[in-house]
C-alpha cells in the first residue's frame, strides 16, 4: 500500500472506475445485440406464435445450463441465441466483480481481495454450480 | 403477444426511470395481472431486465466517480447471500404467497416514494467498521470534491441481506430498501448512495439469475422483448429527466402502484396467480 506506483500507476481506483464503467457498457451492448438478433430471427421464423405463459412448464434442458446453451447456439436455433445474449447479460456484472479482484490484488488490498473473492464465488456457484 | 409486451416494458422502464423505482416493479404486476404470464416467468424476465439497466445505468454513474466501489463490493456479500437465500425460497413457497409478498413490498415501495428524501449528516465520526474497511470517500460537487464518512455499517449491511432476499424471490432490484440502508442508516450523501445501489443492484440480480435459469424460470421469448424494451425504456426515461415534471408523474405512478399492488394481493389471496 505505501508504495506510491500503485496510487500513481494504471490500477488507481479512477482507472478501474474507468475499466469498470467500459465493461459495463460493452456487456450491455454485446448481451443486448446478441438478443435482438435471436429476437428478430425467431419473429421472423415463427411470426405471432402464441406462446402460453399462463401455464409453468419449465424449460428444456438446452436451455438452462450454461454449457447447453453455449452448444446450442451453434445450431443457430432463435432460442439458444436469445439465451446466449442473457447469458451475456447475467456474465456482464461477474465479469464486473472479476475485474475488481483483479483490481484489489494489483493494490494489494487483503480485506478487499478477500471480500470480491466470496462475491465472485457466490455469483459462480449460482450460474455453475450445482443443479438446483 | 411479443409486441405489446415489448412496448409495456417500454413504459415500464422508463417510469422506472423517471420515478426511481426501477422497472421490476412495475414489470411483474404487468406481466402477470395484464398478459396472464405465471409469476414465475414473470420474475425470470424481470430479473434479466433489472441486470440489463442496473448495468447500463452504472457505467455511466462509476465514470462519473460518484460510486463508492469499496461500499458497494462490501454490500454485495450480503445482498448476494440473500439473493441466493431469496431465490431458494421461491422455489419453496407457493406462487399464491409470492404474489402477496410481492404487494407488501410494492405498497411500501410507493410509500416511500411519495416521502421526500432527507439529506442526512455526514458529519461526525465514523463507524469503526466503516474506517477498517476504508469506506470513507469522496464525490464530485459544483465546489469541488466533498468528503464524506460512513456510520453505522452492521444495520446498512443487516438492510442489505434483506434487500438480497426481496430481489431474489421478487425478480426486483429492492432499490427502496437499498436506498434506506445507505440513506438511513449508513448516512451517504445521495448521489454516492443511489448510484452505488444501483452499480450492486446487477450482481445482485446476476446471482439469483443463474437458479432461475436453472429451475427454467428464464423463458428466452418471453425475456427478449422485456429485456430490449425495458432497457431502451430507462434510457430514453434517464435522458427526458432533466425536462419531466417528476413530482406529479410520481402522484400519478404512486396511485397505479397502489392499485397494482391491491390487484396482487387481491389474486394472490384468492389463489388466482
């Protein structure tokens, strides 16, 4: 912490307030162009198909996991894309808590380090972990 | 079907915009009261829209250098241990009681609304925790930049998990229990407190995203146009801010939340959701 390359160096907090705020935005973008192509394609396949959402009957397997659907969105499926963009989305704010670990290690921020560290392992457990 | 979802997600986000609220609250009631959706996907799209403008909003705010990264990483443990916790639970209880719970919030939300929020002191000295962890910070004012110090971190990071808790199990960013944790209770400057509550509201969504995508909560077709219309809501809703005459939209918004909230309840109760 005394050592002033740090304070001065590329891994200030307005630097990684910068990085930060750049990931944010182009996770955003990528997620939400990603979708609105799958978006279109499916309008275009299938038009005003009616989908009934009165009754819960979960998803298919291809479209709950990540490994799934990053196979599926190989098949071009309209489905598998639009949630190869949310699943985008949902990594933008992980990859966002990674960035800061990466960010309080370069400072050598402990308590920081330890704190991002269980954030991040949450986050993955939800998205990787077991099936619930 | 996917058009008109696509420009009530639209308004929803901008209102949420305009008002503060945030477009979840508004997106759930709407999905499930007006298009009949089951509240389960209705809090699956909810949640991808609420990552989607909680992360478009804060990439502009964190440049801005009003986010407080320290608070807000910190806050995040519990409101992620509550996300998950939340997320759970709603797989537990049944759609009957969710849509209860999700009107008592919805109330209180609307509450809240309509009370002008207090400045409070930054003065004094800070809370012990708040110095070990080295939260005390800075933001921009039109004098300069104006230090602040942080109190009572235990109560805010207590507010936090509950705050974890909603979002998980009501698709929500829980911005009105957030904003009085760090309002009320840890006593940040306004500005530091809703732009680092918004810059958590995304990890916070993101971690109960991943069960819900799990349990097939997340429908893509019915998401994609909640996400996109949402999203292109609340920016075109943060860019007429400036011109907007906030304090009736809120009266008007406050009364449609109030009915909403009534019709929840009302079908919850009777077991219509």
């Amino acid at each position: 912490m005394s050592d002033p390359l740090w304070r001065t160096g590329r891994w200030s907090d307005e630097h990684v307030e910068l990085f930060v705020g750049n990931l944010l935005r182009w996770g955003v973008i990528l997620a939400a162009a990603v979708t609105a192509i799958g978006g279109a394609t499916f309008l275009f396949l299938h038009g005003a198909a009616i989908a009934d959402y009165r009754v819960f009957h979960g998803q298919p397997d291809a479209l709950t996991s990540v490994s799934e659907v990053a196979r599926n969105a190989y098949t071009l499926r309209p489905e598998a894309i639009i949630q190869l963009g949310l699943l985008l989305l949902i990594a933008t704010p992980i990859a966002r808590v990674a960035l800061s670990l990466l960010a309080f290690a370069k400072q050598h921020d402990r308590t920081y380090i330890v704190v991002t560290t269980i954030v991040l392992g949450l986050l993955l457990y939800s998205l990787i972990g077991v099936g619930v | 079907m996917t058009g008109l979802v696509a420009i009530g997600s639209f308004a929803a986000g901008m209102l949420g915009a305009l008002t503060g609220l945030g477009g979840g609250m508004i997106i759930v009631p709407m999905l499930t009261l007006v298009f009949g959706v089951d509240i389960r996907y209705a809090i699956g799209a909810s949640l991808i829209s609420v990552i989607a403008t909680s992360s478009g909003a804060a990439a502009a705010y964190v440049r801005e250098g009003y986010t407080n990264i320290r608070i807000g990483m910190f806050l995040e443990v519990a409101t992620t241990f509550g996300a998950l916790a939340g997320a759970y639970i709603a797989g537990l209880i049944s759609t009957s009681a969710i849509a209860v719970i999700f009107s008592l919030v919805l109330a209180y939300s609307a509450f809240r609304s309509l009370r002008p929020r207090e400045e409070h002191s930054t003065d004094g000295p800070p809370d012990k925790w708040a110095t070990r962890l080295r939260m005390d910070g800075t933001y921009p004012t039109p004098e300069g930049m104006q230090s602040y110090t942080v109190h009572n971190v235990p109560t805010g990071f207590s507010l936090m998990f509950v705050a974890g808790i909603l979002s998980g199990l009501l698709g929500i960013g829980s911005g009105a229990v957030k904003v009085l944790a760090m309002d009320q209770a840890m006593r940040l400057p306004f500005k530091v407190s809703t732009t680092t509550s918004n810059f958590m509201i995304g990890v916070t969504a993101a971690a109960s995203a991943g069960i819900y995508l799990h349990r097939g909560y997340i429908d893509p077709v019915l998401a994609f146009p909640v996400m996109l219309g949402v999203l292109a809501g609340a920016l075109t809703g943060a860019r007429v801010l400036a011109g907007a005459k906030v304090p009736a939209l809120r009266a008007v918004f406050t009364v449609v939340i109030v009915f909403l909230a009534i019709e929840m309840a009302y079908k919850g109760l009777r077991g219509g959701i």
